[in-house]
C-alpha cells in the first residue's frame, strides 16, 4: 500500500518570542508593540497579519525588516548562504539580504529627483546584471500592468499624484522575486485594476516559491493565497507607576 504524504515546504522563516517595545522618555511610558509573537514560514506560504490599528502589525513587519530592533526573541531567516538571526544580524548582513532576498513593500514611495519612472523600476533588474534593454522591457510591462499609462514611464515620479506614485513603487518593489517578502498595506490607495494586478503578481510569486507575510487593508482582495493568519491584539501603554508595580 502507497501513503502520500505532502512534503512540508522548505523553511524560511522562524520567528521565537520576538517582543518590541517603544520608550516614551518625555512621558516616562512604554509602549508594548507585540509581545512573544512566534510562527515558522516556508518556501511559497502566505501569512495575513490581523488585529486593529495599534495592534503592531507593520512594527511586526519592520521588525522583521531590521528597521526596528526586538527587545527580545529570534527570528531565524533560511536563506542561500545559510541560517541567520534577524533579530542580531550585523547591519552590513542585513544590508546585502535586502538587496538580494528579503523585500518590504509598502504603499509609500521614495522617488529620487530627476530618474524616470522606467528607469526606477528597472534599477533591481539591472543591478541584479540584466542587460538595460532587457530591464527596461520589463520594467515598462510591469508598469503597464500596474495601470501606469506610456506617456508618463519617463516621466519623474516626483511629480506624480499619490496613486500613481504607488503604482511604480509596486512595479518596482515586485519585479524582482525575493526569497522574502514582507507587504505592508501595498493596496491601501490604488483602483480596482491596480489591486487585481497586485494580486495577480503575488500569486504568480508565491506558485514560484516566494514567501509572503502582509497587512491589506483590503484581505478579501488576497483571501484566495492566504495559509494562515496571526492575529495580534493591542496592548496598553504603560507608566512609570505600572513598571513600579510590576
């Protein structure tokens, strides 16, 4: 007799007791983001973040992107050149594991003066060593696809509206498939079409073996590529009589 079993997808991501907090010197108060949160993630698995605003959610996030420290636990990243903790990481790592495997997306653009629209979503591809006519053809599909209209790819994103802005910064931030990507409210301001698009690329990612955890303002756009879901509750801010008594 034959048993199938279905193989547990290779790990890239366990996160054990990981805690953030903010101290509030001129309040004499610390903000507790999240505490002792733990999950292990692997090779093409989608996790949602829920919980209301406060709750920490993208501090989860930007925890996770070594933008924030921890005030404790581990967060142990599998990646081509072995295992490595987040949470302790050198800043040089972490540095060239965000140019090569670990991506963060968010509805926020950072447009450099005077660099076109093309040029910028095209800058991963060609430092990735494609050729700049090749990373250009792309850059110009995925811009496309976003609802980036011809006339403006070489334009300067610096003089864009909001939504359009947003729309580069998504072509920009997915041309290029990381091992890791972290989506923080990628489709809090853009139109129907452009969500579609997003999910659209996100599931072709995450059939490709991309590791996804985000926070949608809209989940029910994404619901078919959830595995699981964490929620996070919100916690208080505390004194200095509460540390006291503590």
């Amino acid at each position: 007799m034959n048993i199938h079993t279905s193989a547990r997808p290779s790990p890239v991501l366990r996160v054990e007791g990981l805690s953030k907090q903010f101290e509030m010197h001129h309040l004499n108060r610390t903000l507790h983001a999240f505490e002792n949160i733990g999950f292990e993630l692997g090779e093409g698995e989608f996790i949602l973040l829920k919980g209301e605003n406060g709750a920490g959610k993208s501090t989860l996030l930007r925890t996770l992107y070594r933008t924030y420290l921890p005030r404790a636990g581990h967060a142990y990243y599998y990646g081509r050149e072995g295992m490595i903790d987040l949470a302790a990481a050198a800043d040089v790592d972490i540095a060239v594991l965000r140019r090569q495997e670990i991506g963060f997306v968010t509805q926020f653009l950072n447009a450099r003066p005077r660099v076109a629209a093309e040029e910028l979503v095209s800058e991963p591809l060609r430092l990735a060593g494609m050729p700049r006519s090749e990373a250009l053809a792309q850059a110009r599909h995925w811009l496309q696809s976003f609802g980036v209209k011809p006339q403006l790819w070489p334009a300067y994103p610096s003089t864009f509206s909001g939504g359009e802005q947003q729309k580069v910064n998504l072509a920009r931030a997915l041309i290029l498939p990381q091992r890791l990507l972290l989506l923080d409210e990628p489709t809090a301001s853009l139109d129907g079409a452009a969500r579609r698009a997003l999910v659209e690329r996100l599931a072709e990612l995450k059939a490709s073996g991309v590791a996804m955890i985000g926070v949608f303002h809209h989940p029910e756009d994404v619901a078919g590529l959830i595995d699981r879901e964490i929620q996070l509750e919100t916690t208080r801010v505390l004194d200095e009589a509460d540390h006291v008594a503590q």
